[in-house]
C-alpha cells in the first residue's frame, strides 16, 4: 500500500542524508512522532531484527550465505516479511 507522501529509494547514490530526510518526511506525513520514544522505538527495533531473524532460522550456514549472497532474493523476502 502506498501512502501520500511516500518516496522510493532504491539506488547505490543516495546519502545517508537523503535517507534521513526520506524518513523524516515518511513519519512527519503519518505525525508517527508522538509514537517514537525510546520505549516503542527500542522495542520496534526488536521485533523488526526478530522478523529478519525469522528468514534464517533453520538454515545452514551455507544456505544462510546463498540467501545473503542472492541479495534479490533477500531484499525480496524482507519485503514481504
């Protein structure tokens, strides 16, 4: 689903603080800042690292590099998480 105000970034040039702002503009259009305290920022970061986790459970090293090593296939999957 995309929302007004969303912006696609999918590129090797952009900065860091191209990034920075993409967010900003993200969160200010959805006023999510009311929400980013450290408590619900700490705890989405958890659960989002727990969902990335979940791709590589029960895979072998070796798979788990074919995955990282196929970067479509992960950036895919995490899209889809």
């Amino acid at each position: 689903m995309r929302h007004e105000g969303t912006i696609n970034i999918v590129d090797e040039q952009t900065t860091v603080d191209e990034l920075r702002a993409a967010v900003h503009q993200f969160v200010a259009a959805r006023n999510w800042q009311q929400h980013h305290t450290p408590k619900n920022l700490a705890m989405s970061i958890a659960i989002e690292a727990a969902e990335i986790m979940e791709h590589f459970q029960w895979l072998t090293v070796e798979q788990s590099a074919a995955l990282v090593s196929d970067t479509n296939s992960l950036f895919w999957q995490l899209a889809c998480a």
